[in-house]
C-alpha cells in the first residue's frame, strides 16, 4: 500500500456510534461508502444518529490495531467480526 495514501486517511475523520466513544463496546462494523468511513459496535440500540460522533481514525488505531487491517477496505464495502480477535468478513455494502 502505498505509504501517502496509509497516512492520509489515517489523518481523516470517520464516524462513530456512541458506543466506541465512550470504548463502552468496541468497533465490530466498519463501513466505507463513497470515501466516508463509519466505525461501529454493530448493535442495533443506539438512541439516535444524533449521538454519532467524528473521530480521528487514527484515534481509533490506537485503541484497536486491528483496525490497521481494513486500511485497504475499497469503498462501497463493509466489515464485520463477532468480536476482537476474530477475523474481518468483507462484503458489498448493501
């Protein structure tokens, strides 16, 4: 990958549900559509879309280095894991 590339969008902004946050859960669904990244818990009890939040995603590597692994997610894809440590399906975003 090339390494400009890696750096610019680890300095980008990417949505997140209330819930990775406050690191309450942690990111088990990430999307990318149309060149926005969304990293979320997965779960479907969020108290609005009001409560999402923008974070640095290289905040978000920081907490999860796993993340590091969706860095070449091509757009219009999503990924999911049942937990940490387990691996990320990919799949066409719907």
């Amino acid at each position: 990958m090339n390494v400009r590339r890696t750096n610019d969008m680890i300095e980008r902004g990417a949505l997140v549900c209330e819930h990775v946050f406050d690191a309450s859960r942690p990111v088990l669904l990430v999307s990318h559509e149309g060149g926005d990244w969304q990293f979320l818990c997965g779960g479907v009890d969020h108290a609005s879309r009001d409560t999402a939040r923008v974070v640095g995603i290289n905040h978000l590597f920081d907490g999860d280095p796993s993340l590091r692994e969706l860095l070449d997610l091509p757009a219009g894809w999503d990924a999911e894991r049942a937990k940490i440590g387990e691996a990320w399906a990919r799949k066409r975003s719907q």
